[in-house]
C-alpha cells in the first residue's frame, strides 16, 4: 500500500556568511525543507509569506542583532523555535538570547553533530508547542461551544427552543428603553383552554409534542413582527414592537388563534385546541415591564373566567376588580377562622298546607372591608382554589348542628345544604359526612344534600357512585337548578335522586310568559312521573304560589313566604 508522504519541517537559516548558510544548507536540506536568508530585513519579509517551525539564525547580522529578531520572529511565526546560532564566546549574549525568547544557543564554530541535535531537540519542542496549542483552541473551542450552549438554555425553553420568560422581559426592557410617547407597543399572553385535561388525557410525552407544535405554529405566524416566548407551562406570551396602528395587532391575533385552532395529529388522534388570549398595550406613560406584563395576565385572566376560547383587552378598571379579586381570594383562606362565615337558612314550605317542611343552609360572607360579599363571587373562587373543600365541610358541620338544636326543640324539619362537585371526587367524603352525623348527632334520613344538573353531568358515572354511596346511609340527595344544564331524561332516570328543584329562572315570569308556564308544567310531571318531590326556587308573589299550587308541586322556596335568615 502506497504510504501517505509526510509534509518537512520548514526551517529558515540567517546568516550574513555565505559559507555558513551552504553548510548549514547541505547539513540539512536532505530532511527538511530548507530556505536562507542574508539579513534580518530578509528574514522578516520571508516570516511573513511563509510558514517556519525553526528559525537558525546568527546574532550579528549586520542590520540587525540577532537577539532583536528573535520577538519579531516569535510575534510573526508564534509556534515557531528560534535557535541561535553565534561566534560570540560571551555567556552574556546567550543569556540575552534565552530571555529574547530564542531556545536554544550553539556557538561557532559549531560541530555539525551538535546542530543537528539542536535543530531536532528544538522541532521536538515546536511540536509540543503545537499540540499544546492545538490542545488549547480545541479547549477554547469546546469552552465557548458549551458556554455557548449554557447562556442559550439560560435564556431559551429546552422544550420549544422559544425565548424564556428572563429573555422576553429582558427584550421588553430594551423595547420599552427605545420607546417614546408615541411609540407602539404591545404584549400578548396565550394560554391554552383545557391544558390540565389534555395532559392528564394523553400523558407528558404527547403533551410537549402539543406545546412545541402551539410554540412553531405561533412563531411562523409572528415571523419577524414580534418576539414569541414560552412563559411556563401552556402560557406564551408575545411582544409586538413595530406597528402602526392597533387593528394590526387585531389582524394578528386572527391569524394566531386560527393557527392554534388548526388539528394537531398525534398518533392518529387530532387534538382540537383553543386559547385565551390577554392583550396590553404600552399607552406611552407605564414604562415598568412588571406592570406590563401584570396588566396582560389580568386580561388573559378576564378571558379564562368568561370560557375561553376569546380575547381581552386589559382596561385600567381591570386592575381594581384584579385586586378585588386577589383580597377576597386570600380573604376566603381565613375567613372561616375569623368568623366572618355565617350560615343563613331559608325555608321550604309546603305549596298544599303551608306550613315549613324543612330549611336550606345558605353561606354568606361578611368581609371586613367590602361587607357582604355574594356567593356567586366567592363560591367559583372557592372552587377554584381547592378552599371549597374545607368551607363545604365547616358549613355541612354548621348547619347539623342547628338543624340538631331546632330538632330538640321539636321541629322535625329537613335540612338541606349545598354540594361542591369537588367534595363528591373525595374518595372519604362519605366517611366525612358520617363523622359529621355523628358529632352533631343529626339523623341522616333528615339530611338533604343538593347538587347541581350541569356539575353531575360533567361526569355522570362516578357522580351516580358517589351520591349512591350517600343514599346507602339515609342521606336524600337533591338536583338543584334544574332545568339550567344539559341533562337527558336517560341520565335522569339513573341519577339516585329524591327531589327535582326547579330554576328560579323559569318560575320569576311563569305567571306571564307562556314559554316559561309551558316549561314549568313539564318539569313538574317530568318529576311527577319519575316518583320525586319536587320544589320551585325564586317565588315571590301569590299568583306564582297559585300556580304552582295548580300544577300540585310539593314545596317551594322564596322571598314571598321568608328571606334567608
């Protein structure tokens, strides 16, 4: 096999003697590639076109002192050896030499034995010299590839490779530095509807596959017109800096909720998504990057509490009802110890005899600085935050209690309260609610806890084995709201209920609207016919009364027989 031929050492020799330079020529030309030079200046020009491992050269070269070529030597040609080569007998020439810079120092006149030992010792060295520096800018190389590496997944998402949250509020800073008054500016935040439940549905791995797709769809639709960030989790947010008008950014967003609205395919599955998208504008004044971004997350919030699937635009009276929000939310958290939670009870009456057949426990909320807050604000935060739980159980454990005073008085009357959708998931809560049954003492077959149409139906099958567990103990369970969700009459016909109470909302105008008197009579023989009691909320005038009389409903509640007291 024909042997690759390995490239000479290249070695320029300086010496202002002719006679010299032949001998050193001859010497060492047969092993390496060999040029001469006369003069410094020679050298130097040769230096600068061609590449040199060893440099031989005289100290007195006439131009020049060989000790002062040596650092011009080294600085043009770094990994080459400087070798000196002098009839000077001075010990303090070969010093000057050596701190020059030059390796080594062989002195005229010169055995040839003892130059080719030098001029070998001296290669050997430019060969460690260049492994040592091929070693360091590999070293280097690797350093700055992997320092690199580092500052990018400092900065960017390992899942999407999008901008982090520390990059976007870093480019919003400088965003915000350039802007003026008239500057315009604006910040967007998506969140994917359902994230939860697609997770738990498909599990982490079809899940990122997910959020990488959302995060390149997202990007191809801004192109070069913005920055696109994952924030965390399925949040993006992004950064519009260059438009002239707001209805570009509109125009945008089109483009962007299509986007996210087009299938994703994943293992033969399409995934259908949607987003609520917060949007923020920088009105020339705020220049605080925080405040922008909290601004964009009270709209992206807005969005989600109405459904999602829809946008918002942050207006400044959002930051009060942000606020609001956030006190009364933690509020909630201690409000129980402050004894600020009041149970109220209103009765259920008889529509045939009149007389009170049993009470609902209705929570109210005195909060120290807004007063009497309203269920239907702090319930969902309830719900929202898991506090439900805790609240649901101390109004359960109230409300017995009274029930159980009123009972030793002799008033043999049922008690219903109010069931979270949250407290049936809990795998204890029939322990639960015996253990209340038993400290309070209240019989169970005078419970009634009520639960409404549209939470049973969000999973009817484990909501059917839960109130069938309570039913097992004597516990009536009552369907509230009816008529408001989305119920068949086959689910119906499984649910272990007792009592059908039907809307208020049917019952306020069912002395004057046909539609309403007409809907009305059916839920009646609807409940009629499946064998359960059936109460009306929301009466308030005797025709109503009169009416529900006629179509012999059982019970009612409202303001016309007692407010909630």
């Amino acid at each position: 096999m024909e042997q690759i031929k390995q490239e000479k050492y290249r070695i320029m020799i300086v010496d202002d003697e002719p006679f010299v330079r032949d001998i050193l020529l001859e010497l060492l030309t047969p092993e390496y590639d060999c040029t001469t030079a006369s003069s410094a200046a020679e050298a130097m020009h040769l230096a600068e076109v061609n590449r040199f491992e060893l440099v031989l050269t005289d100290i007195d070269l006439g131009d020049m002192s060989g000790v002062d070529l040596v650092p011009l030597v080294r600085a043009e040609l770094p990994d080459a050896v400087v070798v000196i080569i002098s009839g000077n007998q001075d010990i303090d020439h070969a010093i000057a030499a050596m701190r020059a810079g030059a390796f080594d120092y062989v002195r005229k006149p010169f055995d040839l034995d003892i130059v080719e030992f030098a001029v070998k010792r001296a290669l050997n060295h430019h060969k460690l010299l260049a492994e040592k520096r091929q070693y360091e800018t590999h070293l280097e190389h690797l350093v700055r590839r992997r320092t690199d590496e580092l500052s990018h997944l400092a900065y960017h998402d390992p899942l999407t490779n999008l901008p982090n949250r520390e990059l976007f509020v870093n480019k919003l800073e400088q965003a915000l530095v350039r802007s003026n008054a008239d500057a315009r500016l604006a910040i967007l935040k998506i969140a994917l509807d359902g994230f939860d439940k697609i997770q738990d549905t498909l599990g982490h791995s079809s899940t990122a596959i997910v959020l990488k797709e959302v995060g390149l769809r997202l990007s191809e639709s801004v192109g070069n017109a913005g920055i696109v960030s994952r924030m965390e989790g399925d949040e993006f947010a992004l950064l519009f800096s260059d438009f002239q008008a707001d209805h570009e950014v509109v125009e945008c967003l089109k483009e962007l909720t299509s986007a996210i609205k087009h299938p994703i395919i994943i293992e033969n599955h399409e995934i259908f998504l949607t987003a609520s998208i917060g949007i923020g504008f920088f009105n020339g004044s705020e220049s605080d990057p925080v405040t922008l971004l909290k601004n964009t997350s009270t709209a992206l919030h807005r969005a989600k509490e109405e459904g999602g699937n829809t946008h918002r635009f942050y207006t400044d009276g959002m930051d009060r009802e942000a606020f609001r929000r956030f006190t009364i939310e933690n509020g909630l958290r201690q409000a129980i110890d402050r004894s600020e939670i009041e149970v109220l009870y209103q009765p259920k009456v008889n529509v045939e005899s009149g007389k009170v057949s049993g009470l609902e426990a209705l929570v109210r909320w005195h909060h120290p600085e807004y007063g009497d807050v309203s269920p239907a604000e702090f319930i969902p935060m309830a719900e929202e935050s898991g506090i439900i739980i805790a609240l649901g159980e101390w109004v359960l454990k109230r409300a017995c209690i009274d029930a159980e005073k009123l009972r030793s008085a002799g008033f043999d009357l049922n008690l219903a309260v109010n069931l979270s959708p949250k407290q049936l998931q809990l795998d204890d809560f029939t322990n639960s609610v015996v253990k209340i049954l038993n400290e309070t003492g209240f019989p169970a077959e005078f419970l009634n806890l009520e639960i409404t149409e549209s939470s049973i139906m969000k999973d009817a099958d484990s909501a059917i084995d839960a109130l069938s567990r309570l039913k097992k103990i004597g516990i009536k369970i009552s369907l509230d709201d009816f008529g408001t969700g989305y119920s068949s009459f086959s689910h119906l016909k499984r649910l272990p209920i007792d009592v059908l109470k039907i809307d208020k909302s049917f019952i306020r105008d069912v002395t004057t609207d046909a539609d309403d008197a007409s809907l009305t009579m059916a839920m009646v023989t609807l409940g009629k016919n499946l064998r359960l009691r059936v109460v009306a909320e929301g009466v308030e005038t005797l025709e109503q009364l009169k009416f529900l009389n006629l179509l012999q409903c059982d019970e009612y509640q409202g303001f016309y027989f007692c407010e909630p007291k």
